[in-house]
C-alpha cells in the first residue's frame, strides 16, 4: 500500500477516534443537562445519523482501497484544508455551546441561549461544519462516491433532525428572541 494511502487510512482512524471521544463528552453534557432538568428528545434519525457518520468513514476507505482511487494533490489539499476549517469550526461550536453541546436533542434552550461565537452569524454553524466534514474528508483521496452519498445521506438526516429540533427550540421564548432572523446555516454577507 502507497504512502498516502496509509496516511489517508491513518486521518480515518483518527477522525473515528475523534467522534468516540465527542460521544463521551456528549454523554457526560446529557448528564449534565438532565441534572439541571433538560430532557432528551425523541430523534428517530440519531440512529441514522450515527450510521452516516460510520459510513462515511468506512466508505472512505473501502473505496479508496478496493476502487483504488488515486491521490491527486490538487483536490488533496483544497479538501484537506476545507475538513480542517470545518473541523475548526464544530469545535468551536462544542467549546462555545459547553454543556449545552451534545449529539442528541434535549431541551437545554431554557438553561441558557447561547448566542455568542459562531451563533453570532447563524443558528446550526455545527450543522454546517459536519455538512462540509462528511464531503471533504473522502475527497482527499479522491473517495467521490462517498462523498456524494455523505452529501444526499446528511441533506435528509439534517433535514428530518431539523424537524424534531427546532419546534422545541422555537418553542422557548428567549431564543426566539436571541436568534429570529439568523439564517440557519450560511451568514449574511450583507
């Protein structure tokens, strides 16, 4: 197996490791919250979302190395450098949100809107960096039908997640007030 093979393999395994590591964190805010009285709510697309996440890395290197999808340094390093941002961007999200921040839905509006830091511009920036994570990372080998498939997968996990999460934010008076008129994904340039 070539170099960067290996290296792509490697960043896979890391960002597996990584979302391990963010399911904990998430856990030990769940617990948090619910000691404070925020409560889970019903999602039936975590299960989904979960399985997406999964797929994409699996994917990412099954196509990689049974496709034998080639490196190519031009699209290599636009797609890493857009993963990093990205990967930036949903830990500032995590460290901005603090306990707020987990990867179910729970009604912790109530304990407090958070509305500094990436919120300032939008209402879901994590949103948006998971969105351009689960394109980027295959493409920097090249892995295309995988990032095809992470891109339509996540537009109808996001889509229904949308569904059961935002009702239930809305539903508190205080960030409505905080985010009315914030675009959910992509800041205002004017």
């Amino acid at each position: 197996m070539d170099l960067t093979k290996t290296a792509f393999l490697t960043l896979l395994a890391c960002v597996g490791l990584e979302r391990l590591m963010e399911l904990r964190l998430s856990l030990r805010h769940q617990r948090a919250l619910a000691l404070r009285g925020a409560q889970k709510r019903r999602d039936p697309q975590y299960a989904w979302m979960v399985a997406l996440h999964a797929g994409v890395l699996v994917g990412a290197a099954l196509e990689v190395i049974l496709l034998h999808r080639p490196f190519i340094a031009s699209l290599a390093f636009p797609a890493l450098l857009l993963f990093l941002l990205a990967s930036l961007l949903r830990w500032w999200v995590i460290r901005t949100l603090g306990t707020h921040w987990n990867v179910e839905v729970m009604n912790s509006a109530a304990l407090g809107v958070v509305s500094e830091g990436p919120f300032h511009w939008i209402r879901h920036p994590n949103y948006l960096g998971v969105f351009v994570e689960l394109i980027a990372l295959p493409l920097i080998h090249t892995a295309w039908i995988t990032a095809i498939a992470a891109a339509a997968g996540n537009a109808l996990v996001l889509r229904n997640r949308l569904r059961v999460e935002e009702p239930m934010l809305e539903a508190e008076p205080s960030y409505r007030a905080a985010m009315s008129g914030k675009p959910r994904f992509f800041p205002r340039v004017f």
